[in-house]
C-alpha cells in the first residue's frame, strides 16, 4: 500500500499529465442517461458489425413504451408487450400495461400501424400466440386472451393456472416459446416462490425455475428449481431436433436437457459457456438471408453491455459447448437496452429495445425519475448485398399447405406453421397427417427433419402415433433417434411398452440419443426404469450424463428403492446395482449387503469409494477394519478424507494397524494427509506416537508434517505445547511447519499465540501473502484478532509490517477497525480518514468524479491495491468471490460505484451476502454462500478456488449480514486518490480499457 | 344483546390496526386490558333485589343480606334472577345453602337469556346432588367439566362457599377453598351476565349470600398462584362453539382462508356481494386471504410475511370461512389421518374466545373439465380422489371441534350443472361460484342469490377487492419486506436512507376505506324502505 503513491507518482511522470481524451462517457446512469433521446442519436451510438445495415422498425411514435417482449404472428405481424406500470403499480392507479400489434402495411421494412390488443395488463412480462389467442404471464397468473369477434381485440379473459409468485416484478413468469412438440416453455427468477394448483397436485417451484405446460392437458411440470440453472433464466429456444437450451439473465448459457429429469433433488446444472456479462435470450439463426458465417449461432439480447452477442455452440459429447464470438452490434448509448431478439418473417434480426438508462431493478430507486416510461424501439438487422425472404402465406391455410411448410429452411415459417397446425381442429388435422407422411420421399436430404416435425404436430393434439415414433426411434439421423427417444419419455403414459422402445437408443452410439433416452426412462415410473437407465454407464459418460442419470435415480427412487428391498428388481450388471447404492445408499442397506456389493468386479474408483464410505456409516467396528483393510483403502486418499468427514467410528486395534499402513513414509504426502485427518477426526489416540515422529522427521514432506501438527493438537491438547512452542521458537523450523504450529497454538491458547504470530509477523516482511499467512492461524481464531491487537499494545511492530499487516487483513476481507487503527499507527500512514455516508457527499464526489476524475491514475491505484484483484474480477484476471467488474459503468453510475466501494453494506447483490460461520473448535471462516443444504454448507472463500463444504453440525454459530467486501478499504486513500478510482471503475465497459 | 367484543376502536383505527399489521407488522395489540381489580358495589345491594330481574319475581326474596329463592310448589321450568351487571373477566364469591340438600341450583354467568321466558344460555356453576362444582354449559353445550373434585370438598345441607374466577377463555371455581373446575375454552362466550337458578322439579330453597363481585380480578383461587391455576386447565370435554347460522354484528370482520378456489372469490365478489346483500344495515368487513396451493400442510409465505394464522389474527377476524381438503383429497385415503390431524392443528392456531369458525367443504372434482380434448385425457388423479371422504372427515371434524361446517360437495355432486362448475375440473367457474355462494348463504339461513340488483354493490366490492389485493400480496414483496429490503429499490433515490416503499404502501390505506365507505353506501341501498 506505501508503494502506491510513489507508483503513482513515476508512472504519472513518464506518462506526462496527457489529457487523453476518454470518449462520451456519461458516468451516470441513474439520472438522465442520454442527452439526446432521438431516434437518430441512438442510431448514432451503434457500431454494427460489417455487411450489415441497421434501421428503425417502430418506435414510441407506435405507442412502444418499456417494451418488455415481442412475438411474430403467421401474418408476419410484430406484437409487443409495453409495461410503463413495472417495476410497481402506484396505489391506486389502474395498470397501463399493453399488449400492441405493430403491421408494416406497405412492406417497407418499417411498421406503419399499430394498434392495441389488450389493455389494463398488470406488468406483464411475457407472452406466445396459440390457440387462436394469446398466453399471457401477467403476474400470479396464466391468462389466455382471445378475441372472438374478431375486432383486433381481446375481449375474454381465462385464467389458467394461478399462484406464481409476484415477490420481484422482474422475474416473474416470462420468455414463452413453444417447443417442437406444442409444449408451452416459461420461466421465473430467483425472488419467486410459485404455488400451482393443478390436476396432478400441486407443482411447486421456489426461487429460478423452468415451467413446461401442456395446455391440452393442463399438465404443468417445473424444472431446475432452487436456482439450479441460473438465478434468472430468461430466454429458451430449440434446436433443429429439439435440443433445448435456456440463457440465464447472468452470463452462462445452459443446455437444458439433462435438467428436464422431474424431481425434487437440486443439483446445479453445469453451463455450457457464457459471456462476459449479463445478456439474455437465444435467438438461433436459421434464415437465408442472414450471413452463411452466422447460421446456427446463438444470438443474444446483452442488454447490460448495449451489445448485441454472438455465441457459437458446438457439440461436446453427450451435449454442447460454446464460445463467445464478436459482437454483431455494440452501441455508446447507455439506453440501448436489447431484451428481445428474433429473426422475422424477412430474415432480418429484429432487436427490441427496451431503452432505459436504468435497466435493473434492485439498484435504483423505483421511483427513480431516471426510468424511462416513454421510449421503446424496435431496431431491425439486415444483411447487406442479401435478398430478403418472401414469408409464404400462411394464415387461412388449410391444413396441407401448412404441412408442406414444415420443409422451409426457414425456421421462422416452420415454427409459425407448427402453431397454426396445433390449434386447428384435429378433425381437420388427423387425416391430412397420414396423407402427408404418405407423400414423403425416404430418400429426400430432410425426410427424418420432416418426420420429427410432424411427430411435434402429433404432440401438439396429445395424439399418439406409435408408428411414426418407432420409424423415428430408428432414423439414420442421430437427431431423429434423439427426438424419438423424447417424444416416447413424453408419451410413456400412453405406449403399450415405453421402455422396449427406448432400450436401444439407452444404448446408442449417440451420446445425445443417449441423453435424451435417459430423460425419458425418467418419466416412467416403474422399478425396470431403473434398471434401463442404469444401462446407460455401460457406454462412456459424461458431465450432461452423470447429471442427468443421478436425477433420475432420485426421480425414480420411490418405484426402484421397494422393488430393490423386496427383491423384484434385477440390474443387468452388478455394477448397475452398485452404482445405484452408491448414489442413493438405501436407508435399511445392511453391512452385509453393502459388502456383498463392494465385492462387485471393476467398479469405478468412485462408486467404490462410495459404498466404503456407506459401510462405513453402518458403523460396526469390524466394518471400519473390513475398509481400512482393503488395501485398495489404504491408498485412496480421497476415501480416507470422506472417512475422516463421518461422524469417528470405532476403530479395533486391528484396524488401527491397518490405518498405520497408511502412515508410512513410503506411501504419498496426499495418502499421509488423508490417514492423518482420519486420526485426528477420528481421535485413534494409538496413532499418535506415529504421527509424533512422522510430524517431527525432517525428511518427511512438510505438508504432512504440518498436518501431523494439527493432529497432535487434537490428540494431546495442551500437552502438545511444549513441541509446537519449541518449532515456533526455532529458526531453524521450515515455516510451514512454524506456521502450522502457530495454527495449534492459536487453538489452544490465543494468548501464547498473540506473542508468537507477532514474532512470525516480525519475519514475514516479503509480502503481504506472507503476512496473510502469518495473521491467519491467529485471526481466524475466536477471540484473535482481540489478543493480536493487546499484543501489539504490548510490542511494536516495524512500519513495513505494519503497512504489510494492513493489506493483508484487507485482503483478507476482514472487518477489525480497532485492529486497522492500530496499524495504521504503527505504520504511521496517512490519516485515517473513515467517510460517513451522506446523499451531498455521494453528490459532490459524484460531481468531481465526472468533472476532475482521473481514469488512468485510477487505474494504477486499483492495480497497486491486492485487495480489490484478491476477490473481483477485471477482464478474465482475479478472484471471482466478489462481482465481477469487467462492465460495471454500464450498469451503475458513478454515484452507485461510489456507494458500493465506501459503503459495501449499503447495496448487496444478489448472491453476495456475507456468510460467517464459527465452528465449534473456534474456528472462523468467512466468504460467499454457496449453497446450502439441511446437512451441509458450501462456502466460497477467499483462501481456496474451492468451495469449503461444511458440516453444519460442526458448526457453533452462522450469521449472515453484510457485504463480504470490508468497510474502509479506502479509508487511507485522499479524496483525490478515491475519486480517480471511482472515475475508472465507472468507464469500465464503456470502452476498450485504459492500456 | 350488544356486542361482546371491545369495538371502542371504530372501523377507522380498528381497519389501519388490521391493515397495518399485515405489512408492517407492529404485531398484534390483543393483548387482555391490563385494568386494576375493580369491586362492584352495585352488584347487590344487601337490601332488595334492584338490579335484578325475573320473569316471575315470586319465587325470590331478600332476607338477613342474602337472596333467597324459593319454591314451595314443584317448579315445572328452571327459574333464573337475572343481575343487570355484565361481566366478562371476574371472581365471584359466593355462600350458598340448599334445603333440602339434595336439590339442584346454579350460577349463571357470562350468560344470555335464551328466550323471553328468562332461560339461560352460558356457563353454569352447578351445585345440589352428583353435580356440586362442575361447569355445565345451560341450553347450549351442556358438560364442559365434569369432575366430581367439588363434590368431595361440600358440606352437605350446611353453606358452602362457592368461587367462580374467569379470565380470558380460563374458567376456575372452587367450593370451600377446594379446586373444583379448571378449563380453558377458546371459543367459549367471552362475556354475559350472572343469574341465579332454582331447578325445575320438587320444592326447595336455596339461599345465595353474595360476598363479592370484582371485574379484572387477580388470577389466584383456593391457594394456588396464577400458574399453578394454568396447570390445571383442561380443554372442555364438550368443543362446540357457536354453530351455524351465524349471526353477524356490525364491524365484525370476516375472513376467507384456503386455496386458488377461495382466492378466486376475490375476482367475482358474489359471496361477498350475497353477504352485504343480506346485512343491508350492518357494516361487515370482509378480507380475502386465500393464497393459491395452500393446504393443511403448507401455506407458503416469503421471508417477512407473517403466517396464515398470524394474518387472521392481525386483522382482528371475528368470522373465518376456512376450506381445505380439496388438493390434499388428491393424496388418496392413506393420507387422511394425517390430513385431519393437520387441519386440526391449524385449526387450534386460529381459535380463540368469540372467533366464529366455519369449515367448507371441497368441491367434487369433475375429471372430465381436467383435459381439453379427448385425446388429452389422462390418468390425473382427479377421477380417483376420495373428496368426498375427505368432506366426511371435515363435517366430522366439525362437530367434534365445535366449528360451523358447510357442506358442498354433496349439493354440487347433486346439481344438475355438476359436469360444468369448474374451469379445468377443480376450479370453479362464474357458474359454479354462484351455485356456492348460494350455498353458502341457505346454510347461514339468508337465502339469497346473485341479481342485477346487486351488481352495483358488487363492482365496489371488486374495487376494494383489488386495492386489497394489491396492499396485502403485492408484487415485490422480497423488496417491500422481504429478504431484498436493503437494495436501493425500495429506498428514495436520494436519501437512500429513505425507505419509499413501505411508505408509498400505507397509501392504500385510505383508498381502501374509502372502497369500504363506497361498499356501505351501496349495501345501505338494498336496505328495505320503512
């Protein structure tokens, strides 16, 4: 931290006090965000990718205000959802929100009239056109709106579903889209809690979710529940065979199919790949007219950035990866908000914008006078030099002629003719479907394409076609047979033998088929289900798959687990079997049982390790000798540390001899460790006098050493502090291991300890990290920091240490004000200067941010500062426990950044709150929430990339309030120093950074 | 009869307490008034019986400071001397004597007169052969306590000193010092008048020589402190409350609790609509608290929201339409004990003294509405689901406990529009809320159904309806009270220690009395004309 100035100062010098001219940067995006509002200054902002053109489709001169979604009809007409009344109705006031048909009448790329739909909407956030009307999420509520006299206008309203949550207007129920099979797709955000009264009971879903509706039955299935694909997914789509994927409103981007597996277990589903930051909806190019380079790629709304987003996704075994490409649009006007992307009828992007300077909700004020409830545009992307296309007519069609439609390449005319086809009469339908099949030519390029779209039309009338699915299930494609095994998960309830069907695509030489199968045989409940998706290990697996296959375990677990007691169910390989119990160990398995099953031939170090572990649980002394006699045991380091997590066992001396094997100096540091935490979990006190000497032998790798430390601490108590005090005391001593007898002292005398970490503090004058190191056993100690700073009232500490100390503990993101004082006294800084909170304060920095502010000097006092690199992220570098900021002056002003980083309690982001957990040991430990379960929680900290797992019965207290970033980290900073940081993190984004 | 519930608040105070305690949670002020112990000097004058009345004054005389009652010919129907003074919290002491001693009288109290012929309904502090010291409750729910501890404390043919201490739903007596009845009632008569009684059947006399009356008395009785008084409370062995038909009072304030069908009242308003309709004079507030998915089992409310019970409570509910059963009926047979054994339990959490309780049935399911084409038909659980078991159980229940209960499954099954009540086979639709709202009202004994002449009345009703809707589950709750509070959302955009939110909020306040105000000018409208 002393370097800083002097840092400053010589880079300053060589630079010269060069004004470089830093752009249109307007720092402030909570008051009035652009100057000029026009349609032609905003068009001045974009920066458009080359051979491409950009051009207004409609405005707020159409009545297009806070536009929030958009949907094609088979005319090719545009309707949009308008919501002036988000984020909260005033009390009192009726609710102005709209649905409006926006018609380009003379074919001039422009739309000419508009014309409103349905009224009165309370704050809408999405919709789809089908059966003859319009779904529409309008908060606790599904609503369809139709309009029977044909007038342009809704007028009867039905209630479909109620009882989605409301608890945060921007996440309830929204991105609609139809699968191929005439499912209706819907999501909610982290805030909502959703109570759904349905046929089948009620379907809950708390917190982010997927929704799947069936209307003709009014089936409705939630998905990823509990945020497990995102906190706010927003967007879905299809691919060519009805692989779906969803984008979470966040960066990450997510193949949804191994998460489609119904079940009440959560487990985070692992994204495919993700932006840089927050972008929502997928729009996926298949037109003609757009560049052959940009056909298949994944076209995303980055609302956050003002961009337009490009992803390309390719396959990655059983599902996708994908990458980020160049933007196609970026744009300087901070109001350019794309949430909606869609190819139309044309061919052309159609990129709606919801144009705002305040796009979030929780970081401004809802009655911020900043948030526009007058603007909203549609912007539409041509390809230069590339004919458009000629939509068919598709209204009024009969039914053949929409058949025929399902042969475009656009897919644009495909999924509006799939709809027409879903809501007109079966009747009309039935026959024309057969004919049609009838007519199609086995050796055409697309024949399996058609095939799999008219199954999606025998879906959409819940009519079963066995025929036609077995014909699919057999397809050359790989994509037929993946859909087939699908649609027969789909309709489980209604084929002779579902499970006959998908046998061979659980096997197939496609990982996706198998995906898919797997899926499917989730649906069918019924012990041989279990015993068919089981099959899908006897091929290589992968992320998706073990996903996917672990949930349907879960999801099958009331039909397999009594066949499985009773001995009705019977696996095709034992080592089927053995991974089941491994996944879900059934509650009444005994011992033996377990043994038997643990005798399996070639099973997977993992499934072995977790059968061993839940004998383990069964907890009779001569099963804990069984395992640690396996002398597959007494190697494996991982099962020996998930040993050491069970609640001690008894241990015969037998087995005690057993664990020793394990102790030898020939056997790896990662094995020594391992045996020596199970010793010391455990307390397997005879083990002691080995360890003694193994943590006191100088060749002895110092890692193991260091653990063997904390054992005896654990083992012997007090009587170990003679030795740990000795090591201290020595020179000699490796500092690992004076660190890691530190780190016993600390537990068992915090006063001993004070005097012996300000000694350590004294050595570690190299680095910050070395003083991180030697603060930590002390600090992270009940009652530590108190005995560190009585300590220090007591001895002194040189300035270097001092300034050293100070940064660590910051880095370490550790509150300590008395302890801070005293450092900075030690190491005679600046003066301290603790800002209080104050709107005219937060004012008048915000006005010299943007009228003196120094972004390149800013940028060199965040790069000399460890502590804000020790937890956030910048461009790809530093740690990712706090927000990343690679774009943060795109979605908050100055005033906001200024709030965040002098006072980080004020505004948390979501999923940033503070954890604190103390153990029972006194050991403190501080970081993010992960997750959380009844058992266990998992917290990311600052010291480990790791998530620390712990068991919440070993825990004393948890709290959590507050931002993990400390308060007055910038309290030794001048005024001018924290204005220039403040004036670079709000260009963030805005531009290529300072280099 | 006037009504037993303090209502010194008002509609203007009492309806902001209700309102606010749901959104800003001051908790709830129900707490007993902690008034002094006052003696009452006017409760018998030692002298002559002014203060006190009978229907046949003959039998009831004052002698040597003590009442007497006498009968010298066999009394065909009980006789009471009603005392003017009402009391609701109190000890009475009193020393009674019978002659002869195998005769029977009692001590009214918190009673009404049940009919002009001066019979008595409440509680009675029984005394003469095999039922000294035991509370009956007199033309009503008959055996409350029924111990016969009392009995063994009395001195036969001599005076026996009689205590009755009343606090709350506690009742104690006690008979020469000796504990005689303990129970707690919630749900029982809160507060009445004391009468003295000769039983029907042959001649006798009993002399009542009153030594006190005092209203807010201390807990304390036959030695035994306030908690020791607790430990000995019992609940009654006969539950019931008062049943159906209702009788609504002005400012009594009706709730409706269950799922997406009782939420849905909200949007047509007809119940509420009838209801007005048939108290034109009388102001009734009436709340809508269903929450879609909310079962026996689970009534999911977000982190600050306070619990379906609580929400009752806060809003001061005298009436509570509760219904259940209907999405648990889908859990089959094997989960009704554990279905009765819930409902009981949240039953017990919103019981309390002169909280009229009405349980409604479920609807029949019609399994044909749950699908859209035949081809969609599909193996839901609807056609199997014993709702009608699961009605039984409720109307079982019921009796039991002592609530109203309201049977619609069985005149829904019976109605020749049953195939077509419902919108998706367990939701009702405009037809079928009608049907049930007509129910409802023929079994509160003011049959009435849905008019144009209400249709006025009704549209205030669904004005008040949205704003309350909007005040109590409004959306943004994680911001407004939730686990989001601290974001600057709910905060002034430039005082961000301001918090906007809660405050914009109290606005809907006066927006929904005046609703309210709107209501009662319509529903005095359909007052008939003198």
């Amino acid at each position: 931290m002393h370097k800083i100035p002097l840092l400053i100062t010589l880079v300053l010098s060589l630079l010269g006090r060069t004004n470089v001219c830093r752009g249109q940067i307007n720092p402030m995006s909570v008051s009035p965000a652009e100057t000029d509002n026009s349609v032609a200054a905003e068009l001045k902002s974009f920066q458009l990718a080359n051979g491409y053109k950009i051009e207004l489709f409609a405005s707020e001169e159409l009545g297009i205000a806070d536009p929030c979604a958009m949907r094609w009809d088979e005319k090719g007409r545009l309707w949009v959802l308008t919501i002036p009344s988000y984020p909260q109705l005033e009390p009192g006031q009726k609710p102005v929100d709209k649905l409006t048909i926006l018609e380009d009448r003379n074919g001039d790329g422009k739309a000419d009239t508009s014309w409103v739909f349905a009224d009165g909407l309370m704050m809408p956030l999405g919709f789809e056109l089908g059966h003859g009307g319009v779904y529409l999420g309008e908060q606790t509520e599904l609503v369809f709106l139709k309009d029977t006299d044909h007038d342009g206008k809704a007028d009867t309203r039905e209630v479909l579903l109620s009882g989605f949550g409301t608890h945060d207007s921007h996440q309830t129920i929204n991105s609609f889209i139809w699968s191929p099979g005439g499912e209706l797709f819907f999501s909610q955000g982290h805030s909502i809690y959703s109570r759904v009264e349905t046929a089948w009971g009620i379907e809950k879903a708390d917190r982010a979710a997927i929704w799947r509706y069936r209307p003709l039955r009014r089936q409705l299935d939630p998905f990823l529940d509990g945020s497990t694909a995102s906190v706010n997914p927003w967007g879905m789509n299809f691919g060519e065979w009805g692989e779906m994927f969803h984008k979470a409103n966040d960066p990450e981007l997510f193949y949804t199919v191994p998460g489609l597996v119904k079940t009440a277990q959560r487990a985070l589903l692992p994204p495919i790949g993700k932006l840089v930051i927050k972008g929502s909806i997928i729009e996926i190019i298949r037109t003609k007219h757009l560049p052959d380079d940009l056909k298949g790629d994944f076209v995303i709304a980055g609302y956050y950035n003002n961009k337009i987003e490009r992803m390309r996704v390719t396959s990655d075994s059983s599902g996708y990866s994908a990458r980020l490409l160049d933007p196609i649009l970026s744009s300087g006007s901070r109001s350019f908000r794309p949430i909606d992307v869609k190819v139309g009828p044309d061919g052309a992007l159609y990129v709606l914008d919801w144009y705002n300077p305040i796009i979030g909700h929780y970081q401004a004020s809802m009655r911020h006078p900043d948030r526009d409830k007058t603007h909203g545009r549609i912007w539409r992307i041509t390809a230069t030099g590339r004919p458009l296309v000629q939509p068919p007519k598709l209204a009024g069609q009969p039914v053949s002629v929409l058949l025929d439609q399902l042969k475009s390449d656009e897919h644009w005319v495909r999924y509006q003719a799939k709809r027409l086809l879903a809501e007109k009469p079966l009747a009309e339908v039935k026959p024309a479907l057969t004919d049609w099949i009838g007519k199609l030519a086995p050796q055409d390029a697309n024949y399996e394409h058609c095939l799999m779209e008219v199954l999606g039309v025998f879906e959409s009338h819940e009519l079963v076609n066995e025929a036609l699915l077995r014909q699919l299930a057999q397809g050359k494609e790989s994509g037929a047979r993946a859909y087939a095994a699908h649609v027969a998960g789909r309709w489980s309830d209604r084929l002779a033998d579902p499970l006959a069907l998908l046998e061979p695509l659980i096997t197939d030489e496609n990982a996706r088929v198998r995906l898919e199968a797997l899926v499917a045989v989730s649906s069918v409940h019924r012990p041989e289900a279990m015993v068919l998706a089981a099959q899908v290990l006897n091929q290589p697996m992968d992320k998706f798959l073990r996903y996917a296959l672990n949930k349907t375990a879960y999801a099958l677990q009331e039909a397999w687990e009594p066949a499985l007691q009773t001995g009705k169910i019977a696996f095709k390989k034992p080592a089927h079997l053995a991974w089941l119990v491994s996944v879900i160990p059934p509650s009444w398995y005994s011992a033996d049982q377990y043994r038997k099953v643990i005798a399996t031939e070639n099973l997977s170090p993992d499934v072995r390790r977790s059968l061993l572990l839940s004998l383990a649980k069964t907890g009779k002394a001569a099963d804990i000798a069984f395992i640690l006699n396996q002398p597959a045991a007494q190697t494996d380091a991982a099962l020996l540390e998930n040993l050491s997590k069970l609640d001690a066992q008894p241990v015969s001396p037998k087995a005690a001899l057993s664990l020793k094997n394990s102790l030898l100096p020939s056997k790896t540091a990662e094995v020594n460790m391992a045996a020596i935490h199970l010793v010391r979990a455990w307390k397997i006190r005879s083990a002691a006098t080995t360890i003694r000497s193994l943590a006191t032998s100088y060749p002895i790798d110092q890692r193991v050493r260091a653990e063997g430390l904390k054992a005896l601490v654990e083992l012997n108590g007090r009587a170990a502090l003679p030795l740990l005090q000795k090591l201290v005391g020595s020179a000699e001593t490796p500092r690992v291991i004076r660190l890691a007898a530190l780190k016993g002292i600390s537990e068992l005398d915090v006063t001993l300890a004070a005097g012996a970490t300000v000694r350590e503090m004294q050595r570690s004058g190299g680095s910050a990290e070395a003083m991180r190191e030697a603060i930590t056993p002390l600090i992270d100690q009940r009652s530590g920091i108190k005995a560190l700073l009585a300590e220090l009232a007591k001895t002194a500490l040189p300035k270097p240490q001092a300034r050293l100390a100070l940064e660590a503990l910051a880095t370490k993101g550790i509150n300590a004000p008395e302890l801070s004082a005293r450092l900075n006294a030690l190491a005679e800084e600046r003066t301290i200067v603790a800002r209080k909170y104050s709107p005219e304060y937060v004012e008048k920095l915000a006005k010299a941010v943007g009228e003196q502010g120094d972004a390149k000097r800013g940028e060199l006092i965040y790069r000399a500062n460890p502590s804000c690199p020790a937890c956030h992220a910048l461009n790809g570098q530093g740690g990712t426990i706090g927000p990343n900021l690679s774009a943060i002056g795109r979605g908050l002003s100055s005033r906001e950044i200024i709030t965040e980083v002098l006072w980080p309690n004020q505004n948390i982001k979501e999923g940033y709150n503070r954890v604190q957990v103390e153990t029972k040991k006194g050991e403190i430990i501080q970081g993010i929430k992960v997750f959380e379960t009844a058992d266990v929680i998992h917290i990311k900290t600052m010291a480990s990339s790791k998530s620390r797992i712990i068991d919440k019965k070993e825990l004393a207290s948890q709290t959590e309030s507050g931002s993990l970033m400390p308060t007055g980290l910038m309290d030794a900073y001048s005024e001018e120093d924290v204005r220039d940081l403040i004036r670079y993190l709000s260009e963030l984004g805005s531009h290529e950074p300072v280099k | 009869m006037s009504s037993s519930r303090s209502s010194g608040n008002g509609f203007y105070s009492a309806a902001r307490q209700g309102l606010h305690c749901i959104v800003l949670f001051l908790g709830i002020s129900y707490s007993v008034s902690w008034a002094q112990p006052r003696l009452d000097k006017t409760f018998f004058n030692g002298k002559d019986l002014s203060g006190w009345s009978a229907t046949d004054r003959s039998y009831w005389s004052v002698k040597d400071g003590a009442i007497v009652g006498r009968a010298d010919q066999p009394v065909a129907k009980n006789r009471f001397l009603w005392s003017s003074v009402k009391v609701a919290n109190f000890y009475l002491s009193i020393d009674v004597k019978l002659e002869p001693d195998d005769r029977n009288a009692g001590i009214q109290f918190r009673s009404q007169k049940a009919d002009a012929t001066g019979q008595a309904l409440g509680y009675q502090a029984d005394m003469g052969r095999d039922v000294w010291g035991r509370l009956y409750h007199e033309h009503g729910r008959q055996k409350l306590d029924w111990s016969d501890r009392g009995e063994k404390a009395v001195r036969r043919g001599q005076w026996n000193h009689y205590e009755i201490l009343a606090v709350g739903d506690r009742i104690w007596t006690a008979i020469n010092g000796k504990l005689a009845v303990a129970i707690k009632d919630p749900g029982g008569d809160a507060s009445g008048y004391i009468a003295l009684q000769i039983h029907s059947g042959e001649p006798q006399t009993v002399t009542y020589k009153i030594n006190r009356l005092v209203h807010n008395p201390n807990v304390e009785l036959a030695g035994l402190t306030e908690s020791q008084l607790d430990q000995q409370l019992k609940l009654p062995l006969d539950k019931r409350q008062s049943g159906l038909p209702l009788k609504l009072q002005s400012d009594d304030v009706i709730a409706f609790a269950g799922g997406t069908n009782i939420a849905t009242m909200r949007k047509d308003g007809i119940l509420e609509s009838l209801i007005l309709a048939a108290h034109p004079t009388t102001k009734l507030r009436i709340w809508n608290l269903g929450w879609d998915g909310d079962t026996v089992f689970e009534q999911f409310r977000d982190v600050g929201f306070k619990s379906w019970s609580k929400n009752l409570d806060s809003l001061g509910t005298d009436v509570a339409f509760v219904q259940f059963g209907q999405l648990e009926s889908l859990g089959g047979v094997k989960a009704l004990p554990q279905f009765v054994a819930s409902y009981k339990k949240r039953l017990d959490e919103i019981r309390k003294t002169d909280r009229r309780i009405v349980l409604l049935s479920p609807i029949p399911f019609e399994p044909a509405r749950s699908y859209r084409t035949p081809e969609a038909q599909s193996a839901n659980p609807l056609t199997t689901a014993p709702v009608e078991q699961y009605a039984e159980e409720i109307r079982k229940l019921a009796e039991s406990e002592g609530y109203g209960f309201i049977d619609l499954f069985h005149p829904l099954q019976a109605s020749p529009s049953f195939g077509s009540l419902t919108t998706d086979g367990m939701h009702l639709n405009p037809d079928g809320q009608r049907l049930v709202a007509a129910l409802i009202m023929k079994a509160l004994q003011s049959p009435r159904e849905f008019s144009t002449e209400l249709v006025p009345l009704q549209k205030e009703v669904l004005t008040k309806n949205v704003l309350w809707f909007n005040y109590w589950r409004p959306s943004n709750w994680a911001f407004l009270n939730g686990d989001r509070i601290t974001q600057p959302f709910s905060h002034d955009w430039k005082d961000k220690d301001r918090r906007i939110f809660p405050e914009e909020m109290k606005a809907f306040e006066p927006l929904i009395r005046e609703a309210e105000q709107r209501i009662r000018d319509e529903q005095s409208k359909l007052a008939p004309v003198r």
